[in-house]
C-alpha cells in the first residue's frame, strides 16, 4: 500500500541524491506531494493489465533425490496444451526464470524462494497452443548469471555423460534434462552463452536466436538488449521444429520491432552443397583454449567440404574485443536491473510483474545469501556507478556497432562463420568449499566465443562435433541477422554426415 512521505522521508531521499534542502524547502515539497499522492494510490487501486492464463494447472511439486538425481528438475507440473498441433506429445521443461503461473519461480535465487508468478511466458503459452506438455521447471544457477553448476541455490546440476562434471549453464538443469533423454526439449536463456555453453558442454543443440526472433516476455531479464530464449535439444531438426513453432512477435516485447521470422524446416534437408563455411581465426588459440577443442573443431570445419561447401578462413581482431565490451554492459545491467530495477530496467514497454519487483526487492535484507558471481558483479556496478556515472556501459553500448559490423562484413562474402562454442570443454563441478577464485574462474572462463554474440545479436547455433576424453566438444555456426535457416540447413547437413561420437581431436 502506498504511504505518502513525511517530511524526514523526503530528507533522507533528498540527501541521497546529494541535495542539501532548508525545512522550508522540505515543506514546499512536502506540501507539493501530498497532492500528487493520489495518483499513486489510484495507480495501485486500478485492476493491473496482465496477459491471460489459458492453461489449467496444479502448482506442481519438488521432486525428491530418487526422482532427481542429477539435481536438475526445480519443480515438475504436468500443463497439457492443445489437443493437436506441430508440438503434440512433446515432453518439455522451461527453465526457472521463466515464468509458469501459479508454479514457484525461484531463478536459482535463495532470496526469490516461495515466490510465486501469476502469468505466463509468452514462449509457454505458445508451447501449449501448439501442443507440448511442459513437465516442469529445470534448476539455473543463481540469478542464472553463471556458466557452470556451482551457484544454484539447490545445489549443483550433475552432467549425465560425464557425473561429477558440470552440464553448463546457467541454463544448468535443461542441459542434464535433454542430454538424459528426460525431455524433449528444455526452454533456455542466453545474455553470455547460456545456452550454447550447457548445449557444447553437454553435447546437444542448442541456439540463441537473432535478438527478438522469440519473445521475452513473462521470463526475468539481466539486460533488455541482451535477453534471448531459445530450445535445447537432441538434434538439429527438433531444434528448428520448435524455433518455427514459437517465432514471431508478440503483443507486448518491444525487442521484437521489426522481427523478420522464416520458416526453418523448408530448408533443412537442402544440404550443404554450395554454402559459403568460413573459420573465425580468432576464436581458436586464445589464452585458455584447448588445443584438442580446436583440433576438433577444425576437423569438424573442414568436413563442409566433403558435404559441397567451400571452406575459408577469416580474421575478425574485433571478435577479440566482445567479451570485455559484453563485461561493461553486464555490469551496468546489474545497476540498472536488480539494484536498481529489482529485476526489470525499466524505460521500455512491455510487461512488468509487481509481484516480482516487490519479491526481488527483498534481496538487500538477505546480501549475504547473494552466490559470489552474483555479489561481485553488483558490487562492481555501484563502483563503476559512484566512481565513473555509467560512462563505461554507455560506451561499451557503442561499441556494439562496430563489434556488429565487424561480423556482418564477414558474413557479406559468407553463409555462415565457424569456431569452437567453448574453448574449453566441460570441467569438474567445483565442491561445497571450494575457495571463490575456483567458483568465479569456472562461472566466466568459457564466455569468450558465446558472448560477443549476445551484444550483436546475431543468431548462434551450437551443434555437437566430436569427443575429446570422453568429453563433447561443440561447434558454434553463426549466421546473418533473421538466417536461421540458413544456420539450421548447415548444422543439419554437418549432423547427417557423420555420428559426431565417433569423431575426435585427429578428426577419425
């Protein structure tokens, strides 16, 4: 309920701001808002303007170890859609920052326990127009601002190929889910790579989409212009069969001006006859690269030629740069949408939830609970704010054009570039007491390929290509903007080749 403020709340507020007001002043003011209150109590008595709930559901439960025993599943629902449609008897889960109404949303976050949505996603009730039955809510890590699985309030995500290492994350639970045969396609979130690093780790499919190809709204944010959702699966075709099923705008996300969907599954089957493969240089042989990952991936490269393609290679120095240009807008994100905006920016249209905000807020009561990559980027935001007054987010906004252009140049003379998703492959879950060097170490070393993504949008596709140790190896196609069928047609031509099990650092 709103409480109008009394002269002392007004003077804190003001010395806040670095004002320095006479009791006069605070009077004035003081008078001034008392009239202007009224607005807000009838902004908080009018019916909120929330999009429609067209599935009936039970809240689910928490399933226990011997339903759960990777650790992956937050809640299980049993939500049928459609009686028919293109995703009829799909089984699915949505990660847990997305929001199912009526079903706890928990985001990884310790502090958001209990919290309780009262929509959906507009990527749920699409998957449930077209059919699917969404089975539950897999586990993320802590505010899903992690790249392996060593923050999750509920604990670490076992990797089911490699137990005792991590799937990836922070799109965590959805990447064991698919990689077990538990669901037919988990719903995942991308702002650094997480879903392409979970899908390379784990050796499944996986795509961050060209920016609002899909939208975001009902699913928490860390940056509005970095928000991407897509699906994690087994192959490249139920890949694209459900990117076909949920592109296109919605009513309320306003990172969808100008969405441009095309159908995928009409060109997957072409082949890859005649396309234009083209090798990033710079993202191999970086400082942690592994040199088997890069063999690898070389390997996998060069096979487009047996398919029909040609095979080039090209210098991008700027794809270099994106990381740490993709650092300065994540930490900005992390003053402007959780200090700040507990949990939304703010500043475009769309839908909030108060509930959330009011839920989020909570978190400065509870600091301490905060997982260490989570603390450290909100303690580096209010540095940069109090010391440099976001200059550093607004340049490295900038610079998002060049880094773009830089891989649209490459793109004018090719169909789709190539380099490892992660430089590295998966590594072991860091224990319970592991020293926060490790934990913040295994959260962002593997960034460097996935991230500069995420800042220009392109549409990223991860596609398994081989096993080093025992352990998958991916491969990350990139294409123009709204091409995704022309990144599906490759991945798709490379996935038919050849069992990418079989494949190795000698490329056998």
């Amino acid at each position: 309920m709103f409480r109008k403020p009394s002269p002392s709340d007004l003077r804190r507020s003001a010395e806040a701001l670095g004002f320095e007001l006479t009791d006069q002043r605070v009077g004035e003011i003081h008078q001034l808002l008392s009239h202007l209150s009224e607005g807000f109590d009838l902004v908080e008595q009018l019916p909120d303007d929330l999009p429609p709930v067209k599935y009936p559901r039970t809240p689910g439960y928490r399933p226990g170890p011997e339903e759960n025993p990777l650790g992956a599943w937050y809640m299980k629902t049993d939500i049928k859609g459609a009686a028919r449609g293109p995703l009829k008897g799909k089984r699915v889960a949505v990660k847990d920052n997305v929001c199912l109404a009526g079903v706890p949303m928990m985001n990884g976050a310790s502090v958001l326990e209990g919290y309780m949505p009262e929509i959906d996603a507009s990527i749920v009730t699409r998957l449930l127009d077209k059919g699917a039955h969404i089975v539950g809510k897999a586990v993320c890590e802590y505010f899903s601002q992690a790249g392996s699985s060593a923050t999750s309030a509920t604990g670490p995500v076992q990797n089911p190929r490699n137990p005792g290492y991590t799937p990836g994350g922070s799109s965590t639970g959805n990447a064991a889910l698919v990689s077990a045969g538990e669901v037919d396609m988990a719903m995942g979130t991308d702002q650094a790579g997480s879903i392409r690093i979970p899908c390379s780790y784990s050796g499944i499919v996986g795509v961050k989409p060209t920016w609002g190809l899909i939208p975001y709204t009902g699913i928490m944010s860390i940056e509005y212009s970095i928000d991407h959702t897509g699906p994690m699966t087994k192959t490249v075709a139920d890949n694209a069969l459900f990117v076909d099923a949920l592109a296109g705008p919605d009513e309320y996300d306003a990172r969808q001006i100008g969405s441009k969907p095309r159908r995928i599954l009409p060109q997957l089957d072409k082949g890859a006859k005649g396309l234009r493969v083209t090798v990033v240089r710079e993202g191999f042989g970086q400082a942690e690269s592994e040199p088997d990952v890069d063999d690898v991936v070389r390997q996998a490269a060069r096979r487009f030629e047996s398919l029909g393609a040609t095979v080039t290679e090209v210098s991008i120095p700027w794809h270099l740069y994106g990381a740490p240009i993709w650092g300065a807008v994540s930490a900005g994100a992390a003053l402007n949408t959780f200090i700040v905006g507990n949990g939304f920016g703010g500043g475009t249209d769309g839908v909030y939830l108060p509930s959330l905000i009011r839920a989020v807020s909570a978190w400065p009561h509870r600091a301490d609970d905060l997982a260490p990559t989570v603390a450290t980027t909100m303690i580096l935001a209010q540095y940069l704010h109090s010391e440099f007054k976001g200059v550093h987010y607004a340049k490295a906004q900038n610079l998002r054009r060049p880094l773009r252009a830089a891989y649209d140049a490459a793109l004018a003379e090719a169909d789709v570039l190539v380099m490892p998703t992660t430089i590295l492959k998966t590594t072991r879950i860091p224990p319970a007491d592991a020293p926060f060097e490790e934990i913040m170490m295994r959260s962002w070393e593997m960034i460097g390929n996935t991230s500069p993504f995420d800042l220009t949008g392109h549409p990223a596709l991860n596609v398994p290509c081989g096993l080093s140790d025992d352990r998958p190896v991916g491969m990350q196609l990139i294409a123009s903007h709204w091409d995704e069928p022309t990144l599906y047609r490759a991945a798709h031509a490379f996935e038919q080749s050849a069992d990418w099990q079989t494949l190795g650092p000698s490329g056998r």
